[in-house]
C-alpha cells in the first residue's frame, strides 16, 4: 500500500492515534460535563461560542511565531497546551472562574495546535495518496474511539473528574512525541497572496464550522440528556459509534483518490443531511439516540475524508500553507460560533434542542455545493494534464 511509504505522515497518524484517545475520551465528555457540573445547555453553547471567538484574540500570533521558532515547533507547543485545559474541565462547577479559565486555555491551546498540525500535514502529505492518508487517519481514530469514552466514563465514575482528565491531559502531552522524529518545516516572514489564495478553504470551513455547532456539539448534549444524565451510558454509546465509524474512511479515501470527490461529496454530505434528521427526531429517544450516535460516526468517517483531501490540496499548492489554515481556521470559528450563538439563543427561547440541531443542515447544503464544484474543477484539471 503505497500510501503508507509516507514515514512521516505514518509519524504524523501515530500523533493522532494518540492524541485522539484523549480527544475520543476526555475530548468527547467535555460538553456532557459541563452539563453535569451544573452549566445549564444554554450556557454551554455559549462557552463553546466564546472558545472560538477567543481564537481570533491569538491567531495572529501563529504566523509571527511560526516564522520564528518553525512550524512542527509550534504544533508540539499546541500539542502541550492543549493537554491543561482537561485539569481545568475537572474544576469547573457550574458558572464561575473555573469555567472562563477553561474557555481561555481552550481558546490559547486550540489556536496553536489546530492550524499549526493542520499546515504541517498538508505540507507532509503527498497529494496522489492524499484521500487515502486521511482515510486511514480517521480510521485509526474511530479505532482508537471504542475504547477510550469506555475507560474515560469508567474513571469518572470510580476515580473522579481529577483522575479521569488528568489521565486526559497526560495522553495529549505524550502524543508530541512521535513529533520528536518528524522534519522541521519553516515559513517565509511574507508570502504575496496567500490570505487570497485560502479563500475557498475559508468558505469550505465556514460551512463546516456551522455543521459541527449542531451535528456534534449541539448533539453531545442531547445525546447525553436523552441517556438520561448516565455517564457510563454515554460512554457506552460513544463507543459503539467509533465500532461502527472504524470500517468507514479507508473506503472512501480510495474512492476519493481514484477521481471520483464529486460523487464522494454527494456520498458523504447525503449521509451526513440524513444523520441531522436522525438526530433532530432521536431527542429525548435513548435508543435512537444511540443508533443515531453510531451512524454519526461513520457519517464523519465519510465526510473529513472527503472535505480534507480539498482543503489539504489547496493549502499545498497556496503561496504559504501555515497562513492557509490560519484563514480557513479563522472560517471555521466564525461558523461554528454563529451556529453555537443561534443554538444558545433558540434553547434560552425555550425551543427544544432538535431545532437547534437541524441549524447544521444550512452548512450541509453549502458545503456540498462548494466541494461538488471543487472536484468538477480538479477533475476536469486532471484530465486537461493527462491529455496534455
């Protein structure tokens, strides 16, 4: 399988494999917590709203220190970062300091990390191969994800908040190691039309962003609400979505490499508008809840591989590919947040949380408009070089 002669991006997958056993665990409890240590819905989504509009306070730090130190320097540093905010989760109780120190921490850690790793595996990552890295990434992760919300529901259980995301916070810490033996990438201090050129990433994550306020974080509360407030219930259900997600992103990376995103596209955005209904009607429903869960999780399986293997290749073909996904970060954020502040507003209006789930549907249609024209585009790119 040539696709995995790559050994950095084989380095670069372990990273993930080991960084999402906290994002899968710890990572997947963070709203379901919240909830249980007394923040009401409402104020949950608002936290989530406040993290990322914090992030446009720090990203444009990210260039400037990235010019400086190198670009793996700063996705270790994220990496770090990002590993406090789970002792901090553990303080919270309720509305107060503990809660808007974490929303800080969470805003600092993720700015640093996410455009950062992102630019990192673009530049890494070999563009005939691409659909089937990321397929095998996601894979790895849904993997990874049968166990860890299994063993974190467990420690919140019979150790605590403390133990449980302290163990969290250890895993992300450690994941930076396999960094250690990947290639330092540095960044040009000016690069001519690179904000231009991540326009279209910009618009793919905007979408995305608005997506992700209903389809996950939206979700994780109804989820656990409608599993009745049962720790270990949710982490049984998140468990069963990663079995079910695990057999999905190999397939679709292949496909998506063999020339066929536009039909992947309409595969993968399809599934995901079908899954929104699910969730919307499976509110307050413990076992469709759960079925919905797991069928999420092989929605995602289809839908990153498809959207990333586009942004990806965009970021490496643009002038700089740190200030890439510096902007389209900057997109996601403004969607997510505007999809998270319409989700606040709606439950504090007193409307059941399926209407705010169904908000992802606007960024379903969007996203998949904008990606069908994209490989329309490349494929037709494609073939103008093979006859050339």
């Amino acid at each position: 399988m040539a696709f995995f002669r790559n050994a950095t991006i084989n380095l670069l997958n372990l990273h993930y494999a080991i960084h999402s056993i906290a994002m899968t665990g710890g990572g997947a409890f963070f709203a379901a917590y919240l909830v249980k240590a007394g923040v009401p819905p409402a104020g949950v989504f608002l936290s989530f709203a406040g993290i990322l509009l914090g992030r446009f306070l720090v990203r444009p730090l990210v260039v400037t220190l990235a010019v400086r130190f190198g670009l793996r320097a700063l996705v270790v540093t994220g990496t770090l970062l990002s590993a406090i905010q789970y002792p901090l989760l553990a303080a919270v109780h309720g509305v107060g300091p503990a809660l808007y120190a974490l929303c800080a921490m969470a805003s600092l850690g993720d700015t640093v990390y996410w455009p950062t790793y992102h630019a990192y595996f673009a530049s890494l990552g070999d563009d005939d191969h691409r659909g089937h890295q990321l397929g095998a990434r996601e894979a790895i992760a849904a993997l990874v994800g049968v166990v860890s919300p299994l063993a974190t529901g467990w420690m919140l259980v019979t150790v605590g908040p403390r133990f449980a995301f302290g163990t969290m916070a250890f895993v992300v810490a450690a994941s930076a190691l396999p960094l250690l033996w990947t290639p330092e990438i540095k960044i040009a201090k000016s690069a001519p039309g690179a904000f231009r050129a991540a326009l279209p990433g910009v618009l793919f994550f905007l979408g995305d962003g608005f997506v992700c306020a209903g389809y996950v974080f939206v979700w994780q509360v109804a989820l656990f609400l409608s599993l009745g407030e049962n720790i270990m219930a949710f982490g049984g259900a998140l468990a069963i979505a990663a079995l079910v997600g695990a057999v999905g992103g190999m397939f679709l990376g292949r496909h998506i490499d063999g020339g066929n995103g536009g039909r992947a596209a309409f595969i993968a955005f399809g599934t995901v508008a079908l899954i929104v209904l699910l969730r919307a009607a499976a509110t307050h429903n413990a076992a469709l809840a759960v079925l919905a869960n797991a069928l999420g999780a092989l929605g995602s399986c289809l839908y990153i591989p498809t959207l990333m293997t586009a942004v990806y290749t965009l970021a490496k073909r643009a002038p700089c590919t740190l200030r890439f996904h510096v902007a389209t970060e900057g997109g996601w954020d403004a969607g997510g947040a505007a999809g998270l502040l319409a989700a606040a507003l709606l439950t504090w209006l007193g409307l059941p949380l399926w209407t705010a789930i169904l908000l992802s549907l606007l960024g379903v249609a969007s996203g998949l408009l904008l990606l069908r024209h994209y490989y329309r585009d490349h494929a037709a790119a494609l073939s103008a070089a093979q006859a050339r």
